[in-house]
C-alpha cells in the first residue's frame, strides 16, 4: 500500500486513496496525520516507506513530544480553537500534550482498537450523524 512498484516513495494522498472505501473520509478531511514514525504530515507529504512504529511501544523509536511540538511550530499547526483527533488513546494523548492550551475533541478514543473506530467513522459517514 505504501510504495508503488514504480518507486520506493509515495505521498499521503496516494496511500489513502488506495485504501478503497475509507478515502472518502479522508480526503475530505482538510487535515493532517499524526505518525508515529514521522510526525504531522500533510497529504503532499512523503512517507519513504512502510513501517512499524507506535507510540506505546518506545523499542520501536516513536517521534518524541518535543519532535512533535517542534515540529507544530515548524509546521504552523498552532492557532487553532479546537482539533479533532480521529484516533485512539495513544495518539489522543500525544495531541493533547502537544497542544496543551487547545481544545482537543476524540470521538473515537473509546474504541478498542482501528477496526472498531473504522466501522465507527464508516456508519457515522453513511448515516450522516456525528460521532
């Protein structure tokens, strides 16, 4: 899904798109990702390969809370009034650290894990209901 056979790099985009059904939700969306290798990136971001990384495992060298919050400044991704985390815990508790003086809304931190969240999003999309 990561790198297309042409070449060993891809861009956000291209990976959620190829996704199938959940691009819809995702290109839509006018945000970022959080990575748990790369930090924030935007859609025109490149993502040089698959990886393995999360941030409850630190074997698996997950960015740092002060490589992200450098990274927001960077980024200019301060500013906001509120940010929507479409995540679990771990990626909740990193946003809400990171930008500790904003509002920080998680509707889908109660779930046990991307299956469960996916489903969520997916039934709350078709029927046209918030989370």
């Amino acid at each position: 899904m990561w790198a297309p056979p042409q070449q060993n790099t891809c861009t956000l985009e291209a990976s959620l798109q190829s996704a199938g059904n959940t691009q819809e939700c995702f290109i839509r969306f006018p945000g970022g990702i959080l990575s748990a290798k790369y930090g924030f990136l935007f859609p025109e971001d490149i993502i040089p390969g698959s990886y393995n990384v999360c941030f409850d495992n630190k074997k698996t060298h997950p960015v740092t809370i002060e490589e992200l919050s450098a990274m927001a400044v960077k980024k200019g991704l301060g500013g906001y009034d509120t940010i929507i985390v479409l995540g679990g815990k771990h990626y909740v508790n990193m946003v809400k650290t990171v930008f500790f003086a904003t509002e920080v809304y998680a509707p889908l931190s109660g779930y046990k894990g991307i299956g469960y969240m996916m489903k969520a999003l997916k039934e709350a999309i078709i029927k046209g209901v918030p989370l």
